[in-house]
C-alpha cells in the first residue's frame, strides 16, 4: 500500500479542510496516473509542522518569516 506523506508547515491558521482533501484528492490521481494502480490503495497523510518546530539554517521558520515583514 502506498502512502504519500505531506510535511507542511502551520500558516495563517493552516490548511484548510477543503485544501487537504483537494490536495489528497490531486495526489491520489497523479499517483494512479503515473503508476496506474487503484485508488483506493493510496493512503494521503498530511502533517502540518508548527513554524517553530521547523528550521532551516538553524532559525525557525517563525523568526525567518518576522524578518520578511
């Protein structure tokens, strides 16, 4: 069984519910497409990282994002 891991990071109150289901809806059919396997064998987990859990070149996400406004 498949399974297509979304790391994302929480913005602006995150994705939506209707943005997640789209996004799973998307890459179940691109994965189907491209491997031409059943749907319904495709498992879509989305995780969404909280911008100071993530970092990129040792500062979060959340003092790179302050810099920028």
């Amino acid at each position: 069984m498949p399974i297509i891991n979304v790391k994302m990071t929480h913005e602006d109150g995150g994705a939506t519910k209707e943005q997640k289901e789209l996004l799973a809806k998307e890459l179940t059919e691109a994965f189907v497409k491209i491997f031409n396997r059943g749907e319904k064998t495709c498992v879509v987990t989305i995780d969404e990282v909280p911008m100071d859990n993530y970092a990129i070149g040792g500062e979060t996400i959340t003092n790179i994002r302050n810099k920028k406004k």
